[in-house]
C-alpha cells in the first residue's frame, strides 16, 4: 500500500481491512511495492509486522522479516493510481508468487490488463457512447455527433484530474483539446455527457462478481466531478436492478481476470470506469448503511486461502 502515515484512517479502505484481519485474529505485515524483490523466480519483500488502531497514533510498527511472499497466506495489492512503471513493474514481480500457495488480490495480470478507463469499453452495451484517440479533428466531429456536449479525461488520470465537461460554444475548446492531448501526441478519452451526473456519480463497490453496496457522489454546483477530494458530497443510495444487471454483465470478465475487490463507477445508469488498483467507499457507504462490508471482503480471503490450504 501507500505510505501509511498518509492515509485518512477515517475514508481509507484498506485501513479498515487491516482492521477487521488483525480483529479476526490474523497477523498483519506492511509493505511498499518498491520493498517487492525477486531472486531468480521466485518473488520476496522486506516487510514490517504492524498493529493499527482507530485512533491519533493509528499504527505501530514492529520487527521487520525479508521473505518469500508465499510466507504469507494472502497479498492485497491497494497502491493508489496512477499506474505507473514502478506499479507495473510490481505487478510482474507479484505474479512470480505461486497462486497455488498465496492468494494475492487482485490477481497481478489482471491489474496490467485492465486500465481503469478502458476496461469499461469491453461492455458497449452498459456504458456511453466513447471516442478514444488523440487527434483533436475526431474528437471534435465526435463532439459534433453527441449533440455539441461531451466528457474528456486521460487515460491514466485518478480521482477526476483532468476530467473536462467540454460542449461546442466554449472559447477553450482547441485549448483544452490541444492541452489534453498534448497536441495530438496523447490519446484521451471522451464519451456521451450523460445530465444525471448531476445527481451524483454512484460509486458500487463489487466483491467476485456481486455487489455489496454503493454510495452517491454528488457533485458541487460549481463543479462537473463528484469526486470525494474535491467537493463532492456523498450521499446514501441503493443497490438497484440496472447496477445488479451491469454486474451480472461483467461478473464472468472479472472473475475470469482475478478483478475480485472493483469500485464501479456508475452515472445514469451507464458504467463509466472500473477502479481495479486500490478502488474505495466502504468507509462511506459503512456510515450511511450502518453496515461492515469489509468483514465480507476479508471473509472472502479467508474462503480463498482455506481452499489454497486444502
């Protein structure tokens, strides 16, 4: 994971899976992907035993072991976008570790395949109308052919940076396209504006193949993002019978790629992005639906690694 000194221990996701791992009894070792090493096929870390508390002081560290990763029962892979070479270069020194011996979640390849904007392009009949490409002509015919209205964003973008809600009359319009992308040397994203977004960005959250539950992402009046950091409000939602359809659409997908823990993003009822590297709103959704979801995640792990073991 990130560093842990960082996180919001009140909105972070993998800190409440460490804390219902360590509640359930299991001992818990931190590590950064740049502490992964390998000596000849076989995948090891310098890793720190650590204890984590809801409190000011939120963790403690303890001794520190060097070891093949197939030391421990179960990896979770939670390093935050973007993904960059030191990420990718993580995830093949992940999948050295012997899926027979070690659950790592996500599943490495899985994490290299599916960029978080264009693994939603495999399901055309779930999301909106999308344009990937760099050159500024086609964008803007594509812009011409949804109605003079779209959403721009990068493909390696996180967090809503670099998301533009562009339409035919705005002055900027070469500007933005040409800073975006970096005059026709970087393909971007666009795709169909869909008004709902108005009434919040559903992020669903998704353990193999089902959902747990979602939260709304409410956008300011003064903004297009309903991203949490910067502004957006959340608000409680359910799980209804067009997310359930789109989750039954790309369960077999998923699971065949080892995506187990995935953060949907949700707009109108159209899927717009699947967060794969580190997806989060447990916390959140935890709040207003006075549930514990990720008792269920870790329970899962516990199911996954008992039948490594048998």
């Amino acid at each position: 994971m990130d560093p842990i000194e960082w996180i919001p221990i009140d909105k972070d996701t993998t800190f409440v899976f460490m804390l219902e791992a360590q509640a359930r009894g299991h001992e818990l070792y931190y590590l950064h992907p740049k502490d992964i090493f390998a000596r000849g096929p076989e995948a090891y870390a310098r890793m720190r035993r650590i204890e984590v508390a809801r409190a000011e002081k939120h963790f403690t560290l303890h001794h520190e072991v060097a070891e093949p990763l197939t030391w421990c029962s179960a990896v979770f892979m939670r390093k935050d976008p973007p993904f960059d070479l030191d990420f990718f270069f993580a995830t093949h020194l992940l999948s050295l570790v012997d899926p027979k011996r070690t659950f790592v979640i996500n599943k490495p390849s899985g994490l290299r395949e599916a960029n978080e904007k264009l693994y939603a392009m495999r399901f055309p009949e779930v999301t909106p109308k999308t344009l990937v490409t760099a050159d500024m002509r086609r964008l803007k015919d594509f812009l011409d052919e949804l109605g003079g209205e779209m959403i721009i964003k990068p493909l390696d973008g996180c967090g809503g940076a670099g998301v533009f809600h562009l339409t035919r009359s705005d002055r900027n319009l070469n500007s933005i396209l040409e800073t975006a992308t970096d005059n026709g040397r970087h393909q971007i994203m666009a795709q169909q504006y869909v008004p709902e977004v108005r009434n919040g960005d559903k992020r669903l959250i998704v353990l193999d193949g089902e959902p747990l539950g979602g939260v709304l992402r409410v956008p300011r009046e003064d903004e297009t993002r309903g991203n949490i950091h910067v502004g957006g409000n959340v608000v409680r939602t359910e799980v209804s019978d067009r997310d359930r359809e789109i989750c039954k659409r790309l369960a077999p997908s998923l699971r065949a790629d080892g995506l187990y823990f995935v953060g949907l993003d949700i707009i109108g009822g159209y899927l717009t992005e699947v967060n794969v590297t580190s997806p989060t709103g447990i916390q959140e959704i935890n709040a207003l639906d006075g549930v514990k979801l990720e008792t269920k995640v870790i329970e899962f792990v516990e199911r996954k690694v008992a039948q490594l073991k048998s």
